[in-house]
C-alpha cells in the first residue's frame, strides 16, 4: 500500500508539472494573463509535490528498515545485534529525522521567498503594462484550459479522498494543489470565454485577483514558519507537514468548510449541534438552496431599469433586439442572463475630452497660483501653426542663406464638449467610438493650425477659431455617423513650448518696448508741434495787435496835429502856456501837491518838481507870501 502511495505522489509530481508546462506554453502563445499567473501556482504546486514524495521515499525506507530490523531480531533471538549506537543501526530514520529538520523548514522558507517574490514581480508586471494585449485563438485556449482543469480535478479528487480515507498526510499537499490548479485552470477558462463574450478586461482582473491570492499565500507561510520557531516539541507526535497551506488545501477543498463549522458548533455549544435534524437537513439541501439562490439571481436578470438622462442597448445573443434596439428611461423586461444584455450609455451627459494635453491631477500648477508660460499645464503636445510675420522676414533673405520655416510651435489646450446623438450608431458603427472622435478632433485641430496665423490664435481670432474648429470636427463626425453632436471645442493656456517660453517672452518684451517707445515719440511730437503752433499763434496775434496800435496812434496823432495848426495861428503864446500846462499836468500826475491859500496878496504861482518839500522851502515860499509881522 506505501508503494502505492508513492506511486499516487509521483502521479501528482508529474501531472502538476506536465500541466504547468502546458499551460504556460498555452497562455504564453494566447497572450492570457490570467493563464500565466495560473501557471506560477502550477510551478510552486511542483515543488510542494516533490518535496512530499520524497519525504514519502524516507519515511518508507525507515519503516521497511525498521521492519528488517525487527525480523532480523526475531531470528537471531539476540539482542546483542542492537548494541551498537541507534544512529549507526537506522540510517534511514537519522536521514529522515535530518531532513525534517533542517531541509523542511529551509524548503519553506525558500517557498515563502518565491511566493512573495512571485506576488511582486506579477502585480509589478501587470501594473506596468501600456495595455492590455488582445487574446489570440481564444477557442483553443479555452478548450486546453477546460481540459488540464478536467485532468487535474480527477487526480486532485482521487488523491484527496485516499489521503483522507487512510490518513496519509504527506499526500494532502499533492492532492491540494491538484484541486487549486483544476479550479484555476477553469477560472482561467471562464476569463476567456468573458473575453470572447466582449469583457476586453475580465481576463486582466483575474490575473490581479490570483496575483494577491498568491500574496495572501505567502503571509500564510510566514505566518507558519514563525509559529513553527515557538511550536512545543512533542516526540512521536506526528505534526502537519511545514510546507502544506491550508489556504491551498481550503481552496482545493471548499467542502471542508462544512466540517470545520460543525466541529465549531460542537464545541460552541457543547453538544452535536452536526447531528441535530436542522444541520442534517441544511447539509442535504445545501446544493439545492445554492441553486434556488442561482435561480433568484438568474430571475433579477429579467429586469432592467435604465434611469434618467440615459439609454441602454438591448441584446440578444450578441445581436440588437429588432424593434427594441433602444430602452430609454424606466423599467423594461428582457429574457435572463446571458441570453440578453444591456449595455447603458448616458446619452444627455455632456461628455468632454481633450486634445492637446493630458491633465495632471496629481500635480496640478493651476492650484492656488497663477500659470505661466514657464509651467507645464500637464502632458501637453505641440501643434505647428503657420507664422506670416515670419514668412514675410524671409522674403528679404538674400539667395543662398539659410531661411527659418514660416512655422512655429504652439501648445494649446483644447477641451472637446459633446453629446450622444444616435445611440446605435455611436455603439455599433465604430468599435470604439470615443477613441474614434479623438482621433478626428486631433486630426483636424492639425489641419487647422497649419492654415492660421501664430498671432491671430494668440490673440484675437481665437473664438473664431474655436467656432470653425467646432464645424469641422462636427462635418468629420457626421461623414463617419459617429452620431455624436459636437457642443463646444475650447481654445485655452495657449503658450508657446515652455522650453523656448523665456526666449518668447523677451522676444514678445522687446516689441512691447518698440511699440511703447513709438507711441511715446508720437506723443512728443504732438505736444511739440501743438506748442509750436499755439506759440506761433499767439506771436502772429501779438505782432498784429501792435500793428494795429501803432497805425491807429500814428493816425490819432496825424489827426490831433492837423487840429492844432489851427489853434497856434489863433495864440501862440496860450497854445503854448496850454500844451506846456497839459504836458506839466500828465507829467505830475503821480507827484504830490501842496496848495496854500492866501488872502491879501497876489497870486503867486510857485513849480517845484522836487519829490520832498523841506523846512527851509517851505518857509522861504511862506515868507514870500505873507510879510513878516513887526516885534
């Protein structure tokens, strides 16, 4: 019976190992993730299976040594022959005692290593991925996938049940990994056939889901190897094998479950909780309340309610429903999964996405400050856009020099807003209508700055630009019945490539100061000439003023002159004594004048023209006037 179980071992060893080989060839050439992680486990169930067998080899050498030994003993009827040291008459018990020692616990911790290693490298490798690559010959892949999960769970079965009917627990991790890779396989089986069904991504998921599966496998067996360092040493107690997981043989065997909750209840309630009626009749209907609860989620499947502002697709087998190609908003019937299938689309949700530039939202420059030229607003692109200015400097090149293409390098953020027009067409005529339309946006985004000017995108021509973007992108998408409805198209953060920004700005700084020293030179030359003429003005009026002074002055004097001719013929003398008086009077008409009045005399008229009378003058005229009284 012992050659028999090492027979069933190595069956395990080889099978585990043709099929992890077979297997990975297999999802290698259809580029299945899933099928690949599955693979590793296959690989790690290889050596768990190999080192079980060969501990099954010691064992069995020491248990026929033993029986030697012992008929030996029987006919010899000495007992001088096991005088010698035990390590020296059992060998093969002192190689098996070695090798649960040192070789065991090293194996797991190298198992462990592998496990956690594996765990990383795959969720690194599928995280790493640009995208995910197609499958190829699904059919195929599925069929051989469903085939090693078949061969695998016969075996795994087989070995499971005479582990445990005859209690061999070195042939527990065979059998385990047997079941696990049976029931991965399927899994694998069941990824591809979402892929064929179009779940582009099923098949990915899986692949992460193993991926901490075998993360979760790992900690396990550090768990264990450290529990191991503080297990009580009990001679000739046999323990559970090291390396054996019971997360693997939980997987492998999920009927175990069962067990071990009514062994709980037992010992919970302190009686065969197992034995009672309720718990026999949940064990026998299990299956059945499992598949009521299928049946109830299968029945949900019938029912559809598509809310507002969206539209959903119904299905048939792969093929739209004739007539009711289109659910809108409410609750509609349908036959189960998979025979129909819905697919909802959010058809009055104005939609957006961008050319031009990836948003960061990691790193957002726009946060709290003002952008500049100088920072990225994210993964931005350059555009070419034509440059006039340019082209015109490069006409007075001279022949045979070198020329700068009329073109320049824009960045240009550019956020594309639409909506869902016709569903069917958006769905059905494009595989991917989305990735469709932003290929078109770009496309003609670049046939459009290749025609504009630099500086009218920069500066006023930029709604119209958008507008006519706007029309172009929206005639594409109806030659290709995209049914989509292009609403807005936005030009924004236009600036030049950051890189060159700095250059830019000065170039763009030193037309503002040409400009502004223009404008200035034109206002001095304004205020001047305006000063000029109004200084010129008012000499012209000035001088004319005095020419019509000195005319009408010369005339008034021609004219007074001819007046007086007549009167000096009349009386030279009063002519004279008169002019004389006048010309005294305006000539004293600021000096100051005394006038003394005196009776008893002649008049005496006294002129002195100086500015200050004095004592003496003023008694010298006084005494000529009045006579000196007698004393």
């Amino acid at each position: 019976m012992e050659r028999n179980i090492q027979r069933n071992g190595l069956v395990n060893l080889l099978a585990l190992l043709a099929v992890g080989v077979a297997g990975f060839g297999v999802a290698r050439y259809a580029d299945s993730l899933a099928g690949q992680v599955a693979s590793v486990f296959l690989g790690l169930g290889v050596l768990v299976a190999f080192v079980s067998w060969f501990q099954m080899r010691l064992e069995e050498n020491e248990r026929l040594e033993k029986f030697e030994l012992e008929e030996m003993a029987r006919s010899k009827g000495s007992a001088t022959l096991f005088e010698a040291k035990e390590t020296e008459v059992f060998p093969a018990a002192r190689a098996r005692q070695q090798f649960d020692k040192f070789f065991v616990p090293i194996f797991t911790a190298l198992l462990w290593l592998l496990q956690a290693g594996g765990a990383y490298l795959l969720w690194r490798w599928l995280s790493n991925l640009a995208a995910i690559p197609p499958l190829k010959e699904e059919m195929m892949a599925l069929s051989l996938f469903g085939l090693f999960a078949l061969a695998l769970f016969l075996l795994g079965r087989f070995s499971a049940t005479i582990a445990r009917l005859e209690d061999h627990r070195l042939l527990r991790p065979g059998a385990s990994f047997l079941l696990l890779g049976a029931y991965l396989c399927f899994v694998t089986a069941l990824a591809i056939a979402g892929v064929k069904a179009e779940f582009p991504k099923l098949d990915f998921y899986v692949a992460r889901v193993l991926c901490a599966l075998l993360a979760l496998n790992a900690v396990e067996t550090l768990i264990t190897l450290i529990l191991e360092i503080y297990r009580p040493r009990v001679k000739g107690k046999i323990v559970r094998p090291l390396y054996e997981s019971r997360l693997v043989g939980l997987l492998g065997q999920p009927e175990g479950l069962i067990t071990t909750a009514a062994q709980a209840l037992d010992y919970q309630f302190g009686f065969k909780v197992s034995e009672t009626w309720f718990y026999r009749f949940f064990e026998k209907a299990l299956a059945w309340l499992i598949l009521l609860q299928l049946g109830v989620l299968l029945l949900s499947t019938c029912f559809v309610f598509v809310e507002s502002g969206e539209q959903a697709l119904l299905e048939r087998f792969g093929r739209p429903v004739a007539g009711r190609e289109v659910l809108g908003p409410g609750a509609h019937l349908k036959w189960p999964w998979p025979v129909d299938q819905t697919y909802r689309f959010r058809t009055e949700q104005i939609q957006a996405l961008n050319v031009g530039f990836a948003p960061d939202e990691d790193d957002d420059p726009t946060h709290g400050k003002t952008v500049l030229w100088t920072v990225g607003h994210g993964n931005e692109d350059n555009f070419l856009v034509a440059n006039r200015e340019r082209a015109a400097f490069n006409t007075g090149a001279q022949p045979g020099e070198r020329k700068a293409p009329p073109v320049s390098l824009l960045v240009v953020n550019i956020p594309v807003q639409y909506q869902i027009r016709n569903l069917v067409d958006w769905a059905y005529n494009h595989e991917n209508s989305s990735n469709l339309l932003q290929q078109i946006a770009t496309r003609e985004i670049v046939r459009y700055f290749v025609s504009a000017d630099l500086n009218e995108i920069m500066s006023h021509a930029r709604l119209a630009a958008a507008n006519a973007l706007r029309d172009r992108i929206q005639a594409a998408a109806n030659r290709y019945q995209l049914g989509a409805n292009i609403l807005f198209v936005g030009l924004q953060g236009i600036h030049p490539p950051v890189k060159v920004a700095p250059e830019y700005e000065k170039v763009v700084g030193a037309d503002q100061q040409r400009k502004a020293k223009i404008l200035a030179a034109e206002a001095y030359a304004i205020s001047t000439n305006a000063l000029a003429g109004a200084r010129a003005f008012t000499i012209t009026n000035q001088a004319e003023a005095a020419r019509l002074t000195r005319e009408m002055t010369e005339f008034a004097r021609a004219a007074a002159f001819t007046n007086q001719i007549p009167a000096f013929n009349s009386a030279p003398s009063v002519y004279r004594q008169r002019a004389y008086a006048q010309t005294f009077a305006s000539a004293t008409a600021r000096a100051r004048k005394y006038v003394l009045l005196t009776t008893n005399t002649h008049d005496v008229i006294s002129f002195d023209l100086q500015q200050r009378i004095d004592d003496e003058y003023f008694n010298k005229i006084s005494g000529a006037v009045t006579p000196p009284q007698p004393k």
